[in-house]
C-alpha cells in the first residue's frame, strides 16, 4: 500500500508577487501568525479521528514557511508526529525564499528533521526580480543557497521561471548558467503563466508589460532540455528535473494519484477517491477552526481513470496502459500520434518532446 504525504499551507509572505495567484496573505504581526499555527494544529488533531495514517512525505509549501520561527515549525511538527505514523526516512521539504532565512534558524530547521530545501530563486536578473516584485535580489539568492550548504542541507531545489515579458534567450541562459554552477541536487523549471486576477496580468493588459511571447518561451524550454540533460540532471516530469535519486518523493505523488492530505487554508486533500479543499481566506478558515465547525470548501468525486492519465502524462516515463482504454482513446491517440504530440509503444504512452510543449493541449483530450 502506498504511503501518503501531507501538505501544510502557510500563507504568509513579507509582499505579495506580481503574478502569484496562491492564497497568500502579508506578513502583519507575530499574533496573527501565531494564531494561524495554533489552528493548524487543531486541524491535524482532529484529523485523528476520522483516520490513523501512515505519512512519508511532508510538505511546507506557501506563501513562505521559511517566516516561520523553529518553534513554530516544532510545534506544528510535534502535534502531527503526536497524531500520525510518520516513517523513519520521511522527506520533509520546506519552502524558501531568499533573505527570510538565517543560519541560525536554518540549523534549526535541520534539527528538527527538515531535510529537503525548495528554494524560490525564480531568476537572478534584477530587472525581472523588480517585475515580480519578488522583495530580494539576486546576491540574497546566492548568500541564502550557501547558509542552505552550510546549515548541512544536501538536498536543495531551485524554482526559476521562463517567459518572462521581455525575458530574451540569452537572459535565459545567464539563468541556467548560474543555477548549474550552483549544482543544487532539483531543479523545477516553469514557464509563467498569468493569472487574471495578479497584478502582472493588469500591467500586461494595460500595455505596461510586453506580453509573453511563445515562440521565446519554447525555445527556452528547448534550450532548457538540453542543457540540463547534458550535465546529468534527469527529467523525471515536465517541468522537473533531478540529479539520479534526488526527485520530489512528495510531488511526485499527485502525479501517480497517491493520497495526500492538505492542512491550513486552501489546502487541498485526496484521500484516493475524493479531492476536497479547504476555504482560501486565511481569516475565515481561522473563524472556522476555532468555532469548531469544518474549513472545507468542495469536495468532489473524481474520474480515476481520466487523471491518471492526463497526470501519468506528466511524468517522463509515461503510463500503461489496458488495451481497453487503448480502445476507448485510439481515435484521440492516433490523432496525437500523427501531430508528434504522444508516442504509443505497444501498451506504453508517453508525450514526445514536442508533445511537452502543448501538454495542456493533450490534456484536454482526457480530461
């Protein structure tokens, strides 16, 4: 049996960035937030009498968990070991942004069992930091991955962004030059999108901002494949690449449709049959908590076999799949297949290179 992960949202953030659309809320004052870890771990305590389960994988994601303070993250730590079947070799991985950290916190991290860094970079250009408005610049990037090696970290992920507006091929390239001289063990490689509802969608629409240009932002994912395989990173998902034995093991798992259970606000679960997710307004799922009523928001079936296809997809090695389900799709496949979109080996499919280019177009054939 599969063990599960667990995601926990920590919403804070010293700004907000041009073109986040994740529930995030600025950092105001120490009360707040304490109130927030207190009402996390009420929800992990309760969680207790619905089910006893067994977790290899946890999660800090955000908003910036790295606000946290030790005690904080020790709290949170302490009522889900108190309340769960954590293994022994659990990968817990916090997300962090630069200049939120110090070596003496970091160690403390360490210690208290955080073993896997995820590192908001997002670019080292100082232009394109500004347009994100991502509150650090490129020399806090650089100091904050040193105190990661010094604090003992050996197992860190970079996230950097492609397609920026104005972000030319060359830009790119000083970005991935820089990150693999860095040889962080994961990289995770995205090409922006903009949200309607992020300030970098108001300054493209208002003329402000040039918009993405695609044709750009292919090239950079091409140049992007080539270059990591090169210098021995494996693509192990579309947008993510590791050194061999370094992949996301949480992540990894909404890919394969392991169960996962979401703590905090707009936290989202799936417990192998159902998604549901919790309210997205911090101040509201806090309410809800400590009046001891449910902060869940949705909750719905899902079409097992439809996303374990469109998210099997997403991994490089592709899925298998029943001759039945080769019939039920050999039309589509057969049309993908001739647009050098997905390959069919006997029962295995995959996306082809060009297919990773327009995978949502792919996607969408299964959904």
């Amino acid at each position: 049996m599969s063990l599960a992960g667990v995601y926990l949202h920590i919403p804070f953030c010293k700004s907000r960035c041009s073109y986040c659309d994740f529930a995030t809320d600025v950092w105001r004052d120490a009360a707040s937030v304490e109130r927030y870890v207190d009402a996390i771990c009420s929800e992990i305590s309760d969680f207790k009498s619905e089910i006893l389960m067994s977790v290899d994988t946890i999660y800090f994601g955000g908003g910036t968990p790295s606000l946290l303070s030790p005690e904080q993250v020790e709290h949170i730590l302490n009522v889900f070991r108190g309340n769960f079947d954590v293994t022994a070799d659990v990968e817990i991985t916090m997300e962090m942004n630069p200049a939120t950290v110090t070596p003496e916190t970091l160690n403390a991290y360490r210690e208290l069992g955080v073993n896997r860094a995820s590192f908001g970079v997002q670019t080292f250009n100082e232009q394109d930091l500004k347009l994100l408005a991502r509150g650090h610049d490129a020399n806090d990037a650089r100091q904050t991955y040193k105190m990661l090696r010094d604090a003992g970290f050996t197992n860190i992920s970079f996230d950097l962004i492609a397609g920026l507006p104005g972000q030319t091929l060359d830009d790119w390239t000083r970005n991935l030059d820089e990150a693999l001289g860095m040889s962080p063990e994961h990289l995770s490689l995205y090409l922006l999108e903009i949200h309607e509802s992020t300030p970098l969608a108001e300054q493209v629409r208002s003329g402000r901002r040039k918009p993405i240009d695609e044709e750009v932002a292919a090239e950079m994912y091409e140049l992007m494949l080539d270059r990591l395989v090169n210098v021995g990173y494996e693509q192990y998902e579309i947008s993510n690449f590791s050194k061999p034995g370094y992949e996301s093991r949480h992540n990894s798992k909404y890919w394969t449709l392991d169960s996962v259970y979401g703590f905090g606000v707009s936290a989202h679960s799936f417990d192998g049959t159902q998604r549901y997710a919790n309210v997205r307004d911090t101040a509201q799922y806090v309410e809800k908590i400590e009046s001891g009523s449910s902060p869940e928001a949705f909750r719905e079936n899902i079409d097992r076999e439809s996303e374990s296809i469109f998210l099997g997809l997403r991994l490089e090695r592709g899925i298998s799949m029943t001759s039945n389900q080769i019939d039920k799709y050999r039309k589509e496949i057969e049309k993908l297949a001739a647009d050098d979109l997905l390959a069919l080996d006997g029962n295995k499919l995959k996306l082809t290179r060009r297919g990773k280019l327009f995978s949502n177009e792919v996607f969408a054939v299964f959904v």
